[in-house]
C-alpha cells in the first residue's frame, strides 16, 4: 500500500519540483512565501483587482499551503501572515459575481476544516502591526487600501477596533 504525505513527497509545481519540509528546515522564506501565493493567488490575489475568476478556497488547496504558513509566521513574515489570515477565514474576505457581475458573497465550504475567525484575526492584526509589511505593494501585490478592503469584507469590525484602540 502507497501511502501519500504532501509533506514528504516531491510535487510538481510550475514545472518545478517543490520541496515543503526542505523549506522548512532551512527557514527558505523566499520559497515558502512564493509558493503560497502563487497556490493562493486565484483565491485571494484577484479579487480587488476586480478578477471575476475567484477560486474559492477549499481543503485540498489549504491542505497545501497551511503548514508553510503557519512556518512563514513563525519566522515574522508579514505575506505569510496575511494569506494565513484569510485561509482561516475561509472566503470571508473575498467576494464572487453572479451573471449580471453583481458581487455575491461567497460561502465557504461547510466541510471547510480551517476556519478560525478568531485565530484569522489576529494574524490579521498581526499583520497591518508588522514593521516588514509595505504598504505600497503588500500581500498579492495589493496596496493598503485594497487590504483593508478585504479585511473589512470578512471582519468589518476588526479595523474599527484597532482604530479606537491606537487612541
């Protein structure tokens, strides 16, 4: 019997081979934060852009990326935090379109294992806290306004406490 583990296995990514737990061990950063987004981007990295193609986020793609970016946080990596934060919420922060390209709400998967509302806004948090974040070009490429965007999308609260308690 074949059993199959993503963490020991080589995958094949982009026509590379992917090396996750080697990318742990050697704190590669650069690899880890690469990969989630390039896993992540048709999920969350086209929404504000207006991208009418969303790939809501499930198990299998999660599956994929959660142990890195749990790493990446580890190592105060502002991306990783982010992109953790919206895999725990799940597709809270993004949005789909219906025929008439009227923005919808997204569910996310009722077998959906990962989400944690509270956990997802911490890391958020954590993240618009994080010296390292640009707030030119931050995580996907998007800049602080589109963040917010997607922050208010899942948590409209979130910033209206964090505003409140910087006075």
């Amino acid at each position: 019997m074949l059993i199959y583990s993503w963490s020991y296995s080589q995958e094949i990514w982009l026509g590379q081979e992917i090396h996750p737990e080697k990318w742990i061990e050697e704190n590669d950063i650069d690899s880890i934060e690469t990969y989630c987004r390039q896993r992540l981007f048709f999920t969350y990295g086209g929404y504000a852009d207006g991208d009418v193609w969303i790939n809501p986020i499930d198990n299998d793609t999660a599956d994929k990326v959660i142990k890195l970016l749990r790493h990446g946080v580890y190592l105060n990596n502002p991306e990783c935090q982010f992109m953790l934060a919206c895999v725990l919420s799940g597709n809270k922060t993004i949005r789909g379109y219906d025929d008439d390209y009227n923005e919808i709400i997204l569910p996310t998967p009722e077998d959906y294992k990962y989400l944690d509302d509270e956990e997802a806004k911490r890391y958020f948090k954590l993240y618009l806290n994080n010296p390292k974040m640009d707030k030119e070009s931050g995580a996907f490429g998007y800049s602080i306004d589109q963040i917010i965007m997607l922050i208010n999308n899942a948590y409209p609260d979130l910033l209206n406490y964090n505003a409140k308690s910087e006075k």
